[in-house]
C-alpha cells in the first residue's frame, strides 16, 4: 500500500471466498471470479478524479494479472451507491465498516500484507467462508440482491449451502 500512497487496504470480497470454494472443489484457482475488490479509505478528497488516478495507479502496476481489478475508495462509495443500488448509503467512517457491510458472512473478508504477513479482516469470522455458507449479511443487502447472488454463485459452486433469507 505505500507503494500507492494509501494508508490501508485489502483484496476482498468475492475472490477470497471463491478462491477457497475453488481449492475445496479442486477447481482451477481462476475459476468464476470476475475480478479482485481492491478496496481502501480515503476521505481526503472525494472527488471522481482523486479515485481514478489511485484506480489508474493500481491497475497499471497489476495489469499482467490474468483478472482486472475492481479498485474502489470505500470513503466516496455513498457518493455514487444510490444511482447503481437504488437506494441509500450511510458513508462509512473507515474500510473496516466498508467491509462489515458486505453482503455475504462468507464474502465479508478482506486481505492485506502487512511486513511480509497476511492481516485478515472478517468481522462475521471465517467458518462461513470455509463451510461455504451463504449467509446474508443484512447491514445493507436487500432480498433481491441477496437472491441474485445466491443464484449466480449456485451455478458455480453447487456445493454451497444457501441460508434462506
């Protein structure tokens, strides 16, 4: 994260949990993920531009991953979240609040390195993730949401166990 100017951050959500559903399905490690969350905090400046540039930064250095990066500044995230969900956000007040809201017990989770060592984030735990549960988190998921996910990560992993909502 120094390299980047950014206090702190962490790969998360999606390509956590789907990496290890893949290791415990002896599936290929790329198999079904779409992209790596990088996520930081930064409330410094909001703006559009600030975001892209750090966007711009990071996905240059990263650019020979055979995956793209979703790089997103969780400070500006209510900036934008009502035109793409359709409903309001309460700005988080740090990346760890950004994370507790995530809409999976098992996707909640966010990686970093840390002098060499892995830091892990999972306010909900880790039996979720390795018991391949879907659980929703209802911080800030609704039914819907919740339901089209399930769906999606069903026809890629029918070992999962699917908490109703």
């Amino acid at each position: 994260s120094e390299e980047f100017g950014l206090k702190d951050y962490y790969i998360g959500a999606g390509c956590i949990c789907q990496s290890v559903w893949n290791y415990q399905n002896g599936l290929d490690a790329l198999y079904g993920i779409s992209d790596i969350d990088f996520v930081y905090y930064d409330s410094g400046d909001l703006s559009y531009e600030a975001e892209n540039r750090t966007v711009e930064r990071i996905r240059g250095r990263f650019s020979h991953l055979p995956v793209s990066l979703d790089v997103k500044n969780q400070a500006r995230v209510h900036l934008w979240y009502r035109g793409y969900f359709g409903y309001d956000l309460k700005p988080y007040d740090s990346l760890e609040s950004a994370i507790d809201s995530w809409p999976t017990t098992a996707s909640a989770v966010g990686v970093r390195m840390k002098q060499g060592k892995f830091i892990v984030y999972a306010p909900y735990g880790l039996n979720d993730l390795f018991g391949q549960i879907i659980r929703a988190n209802k911080v800030q998921i609704t039914k819907e949401t919740y339901e089209q996910k399930c769906k999606k990560w069903m026809e890629r992993w029918n070992s999962l166990t699917i908490i109703e909502w």
